[in-house]
C-alpha cells in the first residue's frame, strides 16, 4: 500500500511538474531556449526599474494574473536583485514602440523593451511561458509555477494587427466587448475595428440624432438562421438590441488602450445603412415605412457580386440632408475617438434604388458622373472631404476604389487580395482583409457539424494567410484583420468559438517573421492554447480535428468518400451500419472509400494518440449524395 502511494505520489508530482512545451502564439521573432527554469515563489520579487508610473503599472498585471490561480503576489522592489522579475526600459530603437527582449535564467527574469507596449508584450509572452493553469479561475495549491531558461528577442512584423467586430448584427455589451479586447491583447493584436453601424443596428449614441440610438438600436429578437427569419409583424416588440453612450466608448477606449488596442470606427455608409433610415427616413430618396432588419430577408444575391436590395438601405447620394447627417455624426465620432482613421464602409451598395432616382440622374448630368460607380465615387469623395475636415484619415472597404478615390484613402481590401493590390499599385495605404483567408463567420469544418454559413474557411487556410502579394510596395500594406461579422453569431460563447483557434492563426501571420510559419509547428501550440481556454471558461472550435467529406461517383458508379484531415496525426474511423464509432472501427486510409449500396447514414470519428477528438459527426447518405457536383 505504502509502495503504490509513493509510486502513485511521485507519477503525480512528474505530471504535475513537467515542464509544458513553449507554446507562445504568435510565435516570437527570435527565441533560444536553454534548459532549467525559473520558479516564481511567494519570495520572488517584482521589481519595475526606473520611475514610470506605466511600467510599474504593466508589472501590477503581473500580480493581477497570479493572485487567481497561484494564490500569492509578489513584493515591489526598486533594485534588480536575484530571484526577481524585472521590467525595464533600454534604449534600442531597433525594439520599436512593441517590441521586446525577455531573459528567463534559472536566477531571475528580466522583460526589457524600447517603449512601455514592448514590455506589455513581453508579459503577454511570459504569461505564455508560465503553465496553462495561470489562466484558471480558481485558486491551484502545491503547484509549482515555474518559467522555462529561454531568451527571446521579438518584434511585429506589422504596425496593424486588427479583428473586426461586427455589433451591429448582433449586439454585444460594453463588458463583451471588453473580454473581446482581452483575448486580443493576450494574442498581440493592437486594433478593434469596431462595426458600429448596419443594417440592423446603430449602435453608438450620437448627441445630435437622437432617434439612432431610440429607434435604430433595436430590432426583434428572432431565433433559427439570420437572413430567413419571417418578417416581425407591425406590432411584435421592438427590444432587442442596445447601443453604447458617447460614456460606455469612452470607457471602452480607455479599456482598450490600458490593452494596447486602438479602435478604429466604423460608420457604415452609402450602403448597410437601414438602422438609420429606420431612425431618418428622410436619408433615403425612397419614401416608404422603414423599420431596422431583424435578420428577415431584404437583399437577393444572385453570386458573383451581383445583388439588389427590396428596401431601399443606402443614404441618398443625392441629398444635401445626407451630407449634413455625416458631417454631425463624422464630428461626433472624430471627437470621440483619438485613432487616426475613420472607416466609412463603402460596400455591398445597391445601387436598384439609385438607377430609378432623378434626383440622381439631374445629380449625374450636373456632375458630369457616367454611371453608377462615379456616383458612389462621388459620394465617396463628399465623405473623404468630411473625414478630411474633421482632422481624420479615411479607410474603407475596397469597393471605394470603384470609379476613382482620392489617394489620402486608405483601402480594406475585403473581396480578395486584388482590391489590395490594385490599391497599392495607385498608391493608397492598404489593410488586407481577404474574405478567403481571414473571414472568422465563415463555418471552419464540414457544413454537417458546423453552425450554416455561406461559406468555409478551414484553420489550415487560415493560417496560409500572407498579408503581402507579390509585385506591391509592402510598405503600403499597413497589416491585417480577423473580420467578425455576426449575423449567425448570437452570443459570446459562440463568438469565441468562431474567433479562436483562427484568430490563433492570423495573430501569427500578423506578428511573425513569414519565415516562422509552421504549419506542423502551430497544431501543437494551438492545443496547448486550447488548455488555457478550457481552465479559463471561454469556448473554442475543435473543427481542425474534424474532417471534411468529400464525395464523388465511384468507378463502379455508386458514391465514393474521402475525408480531408488538416491536422497531423489524426486518424480518423467511420461507420455505415449506424453504430457509433470508436478508434477499434475502420480508419481512413488516404484511400477512397465506397459507400455501400443500402447505407443510410455516416458517422465519423477522429482520434490522436488513442484519445477522442472533436466531435461525431452524422450525415445522412442522401445529403452526402447531394455534395456531388
Ligand atoms: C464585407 O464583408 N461586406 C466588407
């Protein structure tokens, strides 16, 4: 008895002590690891060198983090001294404002940087280095906290390391977002594009226009697949929804910038633009009764980029009224946000309506405009001239490129990387933000398991992201975005498991050398950061485990499958007899398989190393039939 507890105790402590592989995301520019490691103990000190209230405040986090799960803080000390962690400030220009230099012996460690966002990053970093239980909610005893001897030198490849969240589609509370911004500085990024304005919803109190926050704030709440809910009837509640005071984004920034995040916001316009015409329909050249879309259906795609609205969404470009409207609401948010830029949006802008305005047409003959693109430029340039005055830059989609663009703009290139490219060539400032690479609302695995989306964008894909193409000035391209758009996102459990491990993947394409990429080298990392959102209650998508089904007519003119597993290792089992399937069932060999004449359904399991990952997945044959091009 006494053997096995002794053997028992010392197999325990080995799992509770081993040394966790360094798994910083995104991976640093530089980094030698050394063997040993520093033990942070109740006796270590804390030690901020220099007199900068900022620096003394940025090592305070450290002790923030420790307080939950290691239960203890560490004593302030002013002089470097051994078993300490120290923060200061050196002068390397090299370092930048972000940049760092984090030296962990088996003494002392000491994050060193340029500027006070080097050494928040280097904390960032040496969180990453600690075990993954710092970032439980709960207290953990007789652990040890230790950090592994490495020597890292790291540096942003890019100034602009964005995620766009969508808040109009779905509203998300100050304290949401301000979780939203944490998972963000944890992973290095800089800038919230805050969507703020949409169809179905203003979210942002503007002191002037009243009625966008009293009316354009809310919609009804409806439950199923945004996009196809049935239309609310004329006296359903309008309550669902919310806005932020000029108070709360206040608040926000301040949030933000404690974080090292900027918000850059975004007042859609001519287009995406009901909540406000609910609010003024005086904005729109169609007259009609406007309520603020509730995820019914009001616009047709018919692919390839074509579509038309059935109620007018777009601020007339015709109307001075409009242009006074921009220029109060562009006055209001300019005062409000201290970044640079202003996003105008500029996309997706049916133009139905416009082609039946003679307002326009006298507009068009006065202005000497062509077609319906120089409208939208000319409107375009109105906003850009009223960003200008307000002491801002302006950004947008990259549909403002369309009939010519002033070349102050700067352009966020969304369909694709060409809008970018094309940009560049004409000397804007470009954000690339490829729908193909970096568009998080996309379903990430098999459309089976997956919540509906249009359209798929697997991790793997993610992580291939490459902010500059061939042939362009690449320092014209500022950096990137995750772009969260949410009209199938309907709360911040799903949010996150939308946003990560993709947002993992582009955090790495937007800090790191281009050379780090490492596929093989990320999965794992990826799963130890899946540790860290597992003892900290936030949810993530297993999908990267879970392959997709392709299927194809056999030879023999029966259906055939093949499965396509991203992530190395994973073995996966299926079964047609309706049994649920283990890792003793059938596995995928790389080799097609038949689908036998009189199955009825599939289900398909993966598993790593013996252990079951992601979910089970069941599909109907006759649905996989219809995969069949
Ligand atoms: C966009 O996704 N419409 C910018």
């Amino acid at each position: 008895m006494k053997i096995i507890t002794i053997i028992l105790s010392v197999f325990l402590s080995g799992v509770a002590f081993a040394q966790q592989p360094i798994s910083i995301i995104p991976r640093p520019a530089e980094m030698r690891v050394g063997t040993g490691k520093f033990i942070v103990s109740p006796n270590t000190a804390l030690v901020p060198l220099g007199n900068d209230p900022e620096v003394r405040r940025i090592a305070g986090l450290l002790n923030e983090k420790l307080k939950i799960a290691a239960g203890f803080t560490l004593k302030t000390e002013q002089t470097q001294r051994k078993d300490a962690i120290h923060f200061k400030l050196i002068n390397e220009p090299a370092l930048g404002n972000e940049g760092y230099r984090l030296h962990v012996t088996g003494e002392d460690v000491t994050i060193a940087a340029n500027k006070s966002g080097g050494l928040f990053y280097g904390l960032q970093s040496l969180f990453q280095l600690l075990p993954y239980q710092i970032e439980g909610k709960s207290l953990i005893t007789n652990f040890q906290w230790s950090i592994p001897v490495v020597e890292i030198r790291d540096v942003p490849r890019f100034g602009w390391r964005g995620q766009m969240l969508d808040v109009s589609r779905h509203f998300f509370t100050k304290d949401e977002v301000k979780s939203f911004i944490d998972d963000m500085a944890q992973y290095k990024y800089n800038l919230l594009h805050f969507h703020l304005t949409d169809d179905q919803g203003w979210r942002i109190e503007i002191k002037q226009y009243p009625k966008l926050t009293s009316v354009g704030a809310w919609n009804v709440k409806k439950e199923g697949r945004f996009g196809a809910f049935s239309p609310p009837a004329v006296n359903e509640p309008r309550d669902y929804g919310g806005f932020y005071t000029q108070d709360d984004i206040r608040e926000l920034i301040r949030y933000a910038k404690d974080r090292y995040v900027e918000i850059l916001p975004e007042i859609e316009s001519p287009g995406h633009s009901l909540a406000a015409i609910a609010s003024y329909p005086e904005l729109s050249y169609t007259p009609g009764t406007y309520v603020v879309n509730s995820g019914e259906t009001f616009m047709d795609w018919f692919g390839g980029g074509k579509f038309a609205a059935r109620v007018d969404n777009t601020l007339c470009p015709a109307n001075d009224k409009v242009y006074e409207f921009l220029d109060k609401v562009l006055g209001e948010v300019a005062q409000l946000f201290p970044f640079p830029y202003i996003h105008m949006g500029g996309d997706e802008c049916a133009k139905n309506f416009w082609e039946k305005n003679p307002q326009i047409k006298s507009l068009m003959a006065r202005e000497k405009l062509g077609d319906m693109d120089a409208v939208q430029s000319y409107f375009v340039g109105r906003v850009s001239s009223i960003i200008t005055s307000k002491g801002k830059k302006m950004i947008g989609w990259d549909e403002i490129l369309e009939g010519g663009l002033v070349k102050s703009a700067a352009v966020m290139s969304w369909r694709g990387m060409k809008g970018g490219i094309e940009a560049a060539k004409k000397g804007h400032e470009v954000v690339m933000t490829p729908s193909d690479f970096v568009y998080v609302d996309y379903m990430q695995g098999d459309a089976a398991l997956e919540p509906p989306v249009y359209a798929t964008l697997r991790l793997k894909k993610t992580y291939q992201f490459e902010p500059v193409p061939e042939g362009v000035n690449a320092n014209l391209i500022k950096g990137g975005q995750a772009n969260l758009w949410t009209e199938q996102i309907y709360n911040m459990r799903h949010l996150r498991y939308m946003l990560w491990p993709r947002g993992f993947a582009i955090a790495e394409a937007l800090w790191s050398p281009k050379s780090a990429r490492d596929w093989k080298g990320f999965v794992p990392r990826v799963e130890e950061h899946f540790k860290r959102f597992e003892v900290s209650d936030r949810k993530y998508a297993p999908s990267m485990y879970e392959p997709v089904v392709n299927v194809k007519r056999s030879a023999t003119g029966g259906f055939a499958l093949d499965f396509d597993v991203e992530v190395p290792g994973v073995t996966v089992h299926y079964s047609f007899d309706h049994s649920f399937p283990d890792n003793f069932y059938p596995a995928y060999s790389g080799k097609s398989i038949v689908v036998p004449v009189d199955a009825t359904v599939l289900r398909v399991v993966s598993y790593t190393s013996g252990r079951l990952v992601g979910r089970t997945m069941t599909i109907s044959i006759a649905d996989l039939k219809k995969r069949v091009k």
